[in-house]
C-alpha cells in the first residue's frame, strides 16, 4: 500500500487550504448574479475607455482606452471577489499592484514630456468602481462612471471657463466662502427683533442659495460665452440676472434697431427663466409650496416661451450680443440682497399681521419693483408658519406680474421702438397670463 508522510500531507492542506476554503464556502451571490455584476463592471469601464479612446490625441501614446478601461473595471471586480473569498487583503494586495503599475506608467509618460495624469486617476476610479459593484453599490458606481465621464468630456469647456475667469472673479469667490464658512456657524439660529420674524443664521443661507443659483449662470455665461447668439445669452443670462440682460440689450438695440425683434426675443426669453428658477427656489426652502404652487408657474413659464417662439418666428437675422454680468459672490452684492431679503420678511410679516392678506399683496407688489427672489423667499418662508399657501402663491404671481411689467417698462424707455413694437406684445402675453392666474386664485 502506497504511504504518505503526514508532514506531508500537511504541508499540502496548508498550502492549498485558501483554494480549498474557496471551493467549499463560495461567495453568497450566484453564479448568474456574479456574472451581472461582472457585465456591470466591464460596461462602466467601457463608458470610460470611450471617452478616454475618443479624446485622446493620436500622436500621443494611449496609457489606456477603449480595450483597458473594461478590463480594469472588470479587475476591480475580480479583486473584490478575491477579498471575499479569501481575505479582505487580496483585495489590497490586489490594489497596490494595480496603483503601482499606474504609477509607473505615468512615470515613463512623464519622462517624455507627458505630465497629464487624467487618464491615470480615471483608472483607478474605474478599479474603485468594479469593487463597488460587487459590493452591491449599483447606482453609486454606475452614478459616479456617468459623472466621470462627464468630468473628462467637458475639457474643452472647462478650458474656456478658465480663459474667461479673471482675478476679480476668484478673489470674490474667495472671500464670499471665507465670510460664510467663518460667519454661518456663528450667527444665532433663532428670531430676533420684533415680530419675531427675523433668523439671522436663515437670510444668510437665502443668500448663499440666490448667490449659488445665479453662480450657476454666470459659469454657463463663462463656459459657453456670451457672444454665442442673443437667444442664449438671453436664457443663460436670465438665471444670473434678467434684469441686466433687459438693460443690456435694450440700450443695444439703439445701436442695431433693424435687429429689434432678435433683442426681444432674447429679452422675454431671460425673464421667462426666472420663473422656473423660482420653482428651485420654492422646492429649497418649502416643499409643500412647491406642491401648491408649480402648475402655475409651468402655465406661466410656457406663456413666455410661447412668446419668445413667435418672436423668434421667421426671423431671419441671427446676431451675437454680450452682456456685462458681475459674479454673484461678490460680498456687498450678497450683503444687499441679505438685507433686501430681511426687509422684504419683516414688511410682508407686519402687513399681514396688521392689514391681512391685503398688506401681504401690497408689499409683494412693491417688492416686485425691484426684485422676484427676495420676496418669493419670504413668502415661502412664511407659508411655513403662519401664511397660508395661497397667499403666499397669490403674492409670488403678484410680485412676477409687477417684476415683468417693469421690465417691460425698461424695454420700451431704454429700447428701439423696433423692440418696443415686438417686446410689448411678448411681455403682455405673460402679464395677462399672469393677472388671469391671479384673478383665478383669488375666486
């Protein structure tokens, strides 16, 4: 009979005791649900090695593309699958060879006057994202590839953005974050003064949310430009600020009056985006004004883009305009609209308590002279404690309704009679839209 030493036999089952344990307690997924996960991984590889094979230069040496990038999701996912199986340090072991293979090839890369390391940390997101997704985080991954790719196909853009951005730019950036992340968590969070009304700690986040939707804007304006077509720069303007964008091009049809009806439509087109940039801000502060209020600002807002389609019909003359924005993080104009905000709540909250509702549409009228945001954050707010919704609805359409009508007004002062012939009938078709909403809220 054929004998085996023990030591033997022992040293054998210590060695081949991993795969052993690896065929007797396999991973809880099944075999079809591994192989999903696996297609997963190579998929969202495969999104990213498009990109990367698409963009790249083809005198350049490709550090990966089309073929590698599934192959490292797919890699990922194997590591992952081997730190379950086994322990948790193959994956890490795993990892770090990965990291130190790209390490090296961007080391070759930058030897020969290649610096670029994009490519590089593309691949070990995709290797992240493979382990994820045998994790069972599905939509983080498959999320975060979307983004990634996003992030790599918006070079070209993000490189006019930085031609265009300039010292000013930064500094007031700088120094908006600077006062919020050092005054924010210092200001009281509870109402001070009379009425009980006014949360310092709440205007500033109003303010850092209007600063932050027209910061918006100002990057598309930046990104895109501003010479694009006075259609688009009408519609990016208009989320910064269409009020400049009516005063702007107002004074420049004077300048060109045979292209009247181009600056129009460009006019009523930047103050129709205020109106779903006042549903954003609705949705921040009061969900259930949102609810109460959004189909009427969709009739509105569909009232100005039909007036700005029938503007646009049959024009023949397609020009470019530029409009002068100033970043909206710069500090005194987010103090000022700080304290317009607080006014605008403290008036609005004494005409209700001492006139009723019919103080509270007085003042959203006067507000609407000036400015749609701060009084649409004041009702919104107040129709979280003790304005109904439909008060607060019927002074937001009211203030929107008087804001047009100034603009209008703007137009026809400052503009060619050219606009005023074409810009007046497009504002009248959204005021009487308006006034009708109104009149229906308030039967």
């Amino acid at each position: 009979m054929f004998y085996i030493p023990a030591d033997i036999l022992n040293r054998f089952a210590f060695v081949m005791h991993p795969f052993l344990l690896f065929i007797s307690a396999p991973p809880a997924d099944s075999l079809p649900v591994l192989f999903q996960k696996a297609a997963v991984s190579l998929l969202v590889g495969a999104l990213v090695g498009l990109e990367r094979e698409r963009s790249q230069d083809e005198h350049l040496r490709l550090f990966a593309g089309i073929r590698t990038f599934p192959l490292i999701g797919l890699l990922g996912f194997l590591a992952a699958l081997l730190g379950a199986a086994f322990t948790t340090w193959m994956l890490g072991i795993v990892a770090a060879g990965f990291i130190a293979l790209v390490i090296t090839s961007y080391y070759l890369e930058a030897r020969e006057g290649s610096h670029g390391a994009t490519s590089e940390v593309a691949a070990v997101i995709v290797f992240i994202l493979g382990a994820l997704i045998y994790r069972d985080y599905y939509v983080v991954a498959i999320a975060a590839s979307v983004v990634l790719t996003l992030f790599l196909s918006l070079k070209q853009p993000l490189q006019n953005l930085i031609a265009h951005v300039h010292e000013e730019d930064i500094y007031a950036t700088l120094k908006f974050a600077i006062i919020t992340a050092i005054v924010l968590p210092v200001l009281p969070d509870t109402t001070i003064g009379p009425l009980d009304v006014l949360n310092p700690r709440q205007v500033w986040y109003m303010v850092v949310l209007i600063a932050g939707i027209s910061f918006a804007g100002y990057v598309l304006v930046k990104v895109f430009g501003s010479k694009k077509g006075l259609s688009l720069t009408g519609m990016m303007g208009g989320l910064v600020s269409s009020t400049a964008v009516t005063l702007s091009f107002s004074q420049k049809s004077r300048e060109a009056p045979e292209l009247g009806k181009t600056f129009a439509s460009a006019i009523v087109l930047a103050c129709t985006i205020m109106y779903p940039r006042i549903l954003i801000e609705i949705a921040v502060v009061n969900r259930s004004l949102l609810a109460h209020m959004w189909v009427l600002i969709v009739i509105l807002t569909a009232s100005g883009l039909a007036a700005t389609a029938l503007l646009l019909f049959g024009k023949r003359k397609q020009t470019t305009g530029e409009v002068k924005l100033k970043n909206p993080f710069e500090l005194m104009s987010a103090i000022k609209f700080g304290l317009i905000f607080a006014v605008i709540l403290f008036v609005s909250k004494a005409a209700q308590q001492y006139l009723g509702s019919g103080g509270v549409y007085l003042a959203a009228g006067l507000a609407g002279l000036t400015d749609v945001d701060a009084i649409t954050l004041s009702m919104a707010n107040l129709a979280k404690e003790s304005l109904s919704e439909d008060t607060a609805a019927i002074a937001i359409l009211i203030a929107v309704v008087t804001n047009t009508i100034v603009k209008a007004g703007i137009a026809f002062v400052l503009g060619a009679s050219a606009l005023r012939r074409y810009t007046l009938p497009g504002f009248g078709l959204v005021v009487v839209t308006g006034l009708i909403l109104i009149g229906w809220m308030l039967l």
